[in-house]
C-alpha cells in the first residue's frame, strides 16, 4: 500500500548538548523498515520531475521502487549506474534545491526522502558487502591522467574505468578524497564512508597516486609525454579568499580551508593528533555558506565557548543548505546577521583580541540578484574574540595554469571551457568540478565529471579514427 503521509520519516538525530561533543556522525541513517515506508510515498510518477534535477542522472523513481518492494542490492545497483559516490552524495548533496524540490510530492507537504533513501542504499550496500570485489572489464587500449581525487576527478575516473580506459589518478595530498576528506567534517562526512568509495574505484581499476603535485613534480606535457591520451582536471578550488581588512594577518586569524584541513584530514581533533589547532574560547566566522557552517560548529567540538557566524547579508540570503543552519542553532552557534567585519585587533603579542564591526542594512539587488549590503553609519562596535576563521570563499590554485601553456583561465582564476562544459582551451585537456566553476556543491562537480568521461571518450576514439 502507498504511503501518503505529508511529511518524510524522519532521522534519528545526536542530541545537540551531546553532539556538539564529539566528532561522530549527527544523523543516524534510516533503518530497513523506515526506508521502506519512505519508499511507499513515491507515487511513482509517470513524467519524473525529479531526474531532471539530478546533476547525474540517477534512476530516482527505479531505485525507490526497488526500495519499497525490499531489493535494497538492486536500489544501490540502479544508483551507482549513473553517481560512483551514493554514500557520499545521500549525507551532503543539496536534494532539498534539486532532485526533492522537483518532487510532486512537495506541492503538499515535504518530498519523498530521495537523499536519504540514496544514504540507506549505500549504507546497506556496504553493510551486506563488507568486501569490496574487483570487477573485471575489457580493456579498450587507452590511458587516461585525471589531476585531482575530489568529487569530479573520482567521477569521471570510475565513468572512464567502465568504458575500459586504463586510469590513473594524481592527488597533491596523502589521502584521495580532496575536499571530501579536508573540507567535510567527520560529523556530515565519515571518512570511512569516502574511503570506501575509493575502494568501490580501486576495484574498478582506477589506480591512484599520492603525493604527486601536478605543475611541480609532472607537467601535463609530461603526463602526454608518459602516454596519456587525453588529461582531466579536478584540483578544484582550494585557494582561500580574505577580505583585506586590517589585522587579518594577526595570530589566530584563519582561512576555513586551513582550519578545516588540521581538523578534517589530519585529525587534529584526536588527542593524540601531531596536528596541532587552535584552542579559542571565542571564534568568528565570516560568511554563510556551508563551510561557514561547518567550521563553527567544528570550533563549538573544538572547545570553543563562543561561536558566532558573521554574516553581512539576513538569514533568508545565507546560502549554506538550511539543515546545516539549523544544526548550527541548536548546537548554540550565534549568529550575528546583517554584520560585516572593518577590522581585526590584537593585543601586544599580535595575538587576536576583538573584531570591529558594522551593522549592514539590505539595499538594492546586486549583479547576483540578492539585495546588496550597505553600512549603517554609527553602528560601529567591537566583538571580543581571541579567533577568527575566514569562509568567504575559495578559487583553483593557479599552479597548474602557470606550467601548461594553452591553458587559459578567467579573471577569477577558473580554467575556461568551451560551450560543452569540460573542453579546455588545451587540446587533450579537459576540466570539472571547482576549478571550472568556483566553489559549488559535490554533486554539482560529480556531473562535470561524468560529463567528462562522455567527452574524453569521444575525443580520444575520434583522434585514433582520424
């Protein structure tokens, strides 16, 4: 029988006064039979609105058809046809603004849990198959470099893996993953979860490199030179912004992508980490996107007694997805909205102090469409701190753009692709993901990626039929 409740099954939640405590995952996950009643609520359209809202494509109304009839194995096979990372993409992908806010059911009352019903998949999947299997596939001669293990470089290696390319992936840092693993926190992102999926490619026959720098150690000349048909790039965007006030170069002032990365991939959280971190009482954070949200309430697990978001815009203009800022309140984040930094004060040791700020008042739309943010005179005032994170964005490093002649970028430092999405201005070379787009959502450089693979096997067969 169907299920035509108006709202989803609900998730088991860590209280907040005992989350707010450790690093371990907030939300719990779906068990079989609350999976399996979420599933009865799709009604199983005949014309499915919510596919169109998938950047990869997946078979939503077929894997919850599988669900609901209990094949949980043929749900997680009908998803990983079109998305290598379902573990990943049912905990962090955005379904609220994409597949979910298609959905028929959302015309009254919530929509069908489709990323919840993707997590239970995956996390079944890896339940019933401890052991990851290698697979065996036909090998079509050709080789391809991917730059880069986050989000789009593993995409578009597994969709190239599948079609029979001999695949190889660099990554600068210890660990494949890239912001999945030292941007995510542990509790949004278990990084046993990324490991596995990293295994799922293993098994396809991705090989994986560490430590390797393209631009410093290889070139991607020297990569064609090594035999490679064709080069994807997935470095994504991991060169922080500030926002050139005073005082940002004062001890205890960070980019989120450095206090993150300390916590995130080196564990910085662990007492018996060799990564050290800092130990605030009260921490800032400017901006109000999702890494925002995730490195407040990292400084909230962190000790830090007071937490604030600093945001120049309201809350109806944050663009961090709203179950991140609705953890973050319960967990006692403060938010200071309509506020805006002028500049950072330390004490005699250059050591972080207090923050000057100023009330913000919303005036007319900007190029981006949201209201633009202007000063209020005279509402001037200090915020005692003794840490503040910077998370008002990132860009591509532009190493890779300085090594490789031909390779163009923009005036924000994104490499330049043609009207398909992924074709640089390099012959041979292709982009995805952040360093192409800025920084977006996972989800969003998983299809780049995908995209890709389509692209580089059509250039690469159509080059050796020439």
């Amino acid at each position: 029988m169907p299920n035509m409740s108006l709202i989803k099954n609900p998730m088991t939640l860590q209280e907040p006064d005992v989350r707010v405590h450790n690093f371990d995952e907030v939300a719990t996950g779906y068990g079989r039979e609350a999976a399996i009643d979420e599933a009865k609520r799709c009604l199983q359209c005949r014309d499915p609105k919510c596919v169109a809202g998938c950047p990869v494509a997946v078979q939503i109304p077929e894997f919850i058809k599988a669900v609901a009839d209990g094949d949980f194995e043929r749900g997680y096979q009908l998803i990983t046809e079109t998305n290598a990372l379902p573990a990943v993409c049912g905990r962090v992908c955005p379904q609220e603004t994409q597949c979910e806010e298609l959905c028929i059911r959302a015309r009254k009352g919530e929509s069908v849990g489709i990323g919840r019903l993707e997590r239970f998949c995956a996390d079944e999947h890896m339940r019933t198959h401890p052991e990851t299997q290698a697979v065996q596939i036909k090998k079509n001669g050709y080789s391809v470099a991917v730059i880069g293990s986050g989000p789009a470089g593993l995409t578009c290696a597994g969709e190239l893996a599948r079609m029979g390319y001999d695949v190889t992936v660099y990554e600068a840092l210890h660990m494949p993953g890239g912001v999945l693993v030292y941007g995510i926190p542990q509790f949004r992102l278990p990084k046993e979860i990324v490991a596995r999926e990293v295994e799922g490619l293993r098994a396809l026959g991705v090989k994986i490199e560490m430590n390797m720098v393209i631009g410093r150690i290889l070139s991607i000349n020297e990569l064609f030179d090594m035999g490679f048909s064709a080069v994807f790039i997935g470095s994504g965007a991991g060169l922080p912004s500030f926002m050139g006030i005073p005082g940002e170069n004062l001890s205890g002032v960070f980019s989120a992508n450095e206090y993150l990365t300390r916590i995130n991939l080196m564990k910085a959280y662990r007492p018996n980490s060799y990564t050290p971190a800092v130990k605030a009482n009260a921490v800032a954070v400017i901006g109000g996107g999702n890494v925002a949200m995730d490195a407040a309430r990292s400084a909230l697990r962190m000790g830090s007694q007071k937490v604030y978001i600093v945001y120049r815009r309201g809350d109806e203009e944050m663009p961090a997805r709203r179950e991140e800022i609705e953890h973050a309140r319960e967990e006692g984040v403060e938010f200071m909205l309509l506020t805006a930094p002028t500049e950072i004060l330390g004490d005699e040791a250059g050591r972080v102090r207090a923050m000057k700020c100023i009330k913000m008042q919303l005036g007319a739309p900007d190029a981006s469409g949201r209201r633009r943010p202007e000063p209020m005179p005279g509402s001037e005032f200090e915020l005692p701190l003794d840490c503040v994170i910077m998370a008002i964005g990132t860009s591509p490093n532009p190493l890779l753009r300085s090594t490789t002649p031909g390779l163009e970028t923009d005036k924000h430092g994104c490499l330049i692709v043609a009207d398909d999405g992924v074709s640089t201005t390099r012959e041979g070379v292709f982009a995805g993901g952040d360093t192409v787009t800025g920084a977006a959502t996972v989800i969003l450089a998983m299809g780049a990626g995908r995209e890709a693979a389509k692209k580089i096997d059509e250039y690469v067969k159509g080059k050796n039929r020439a």
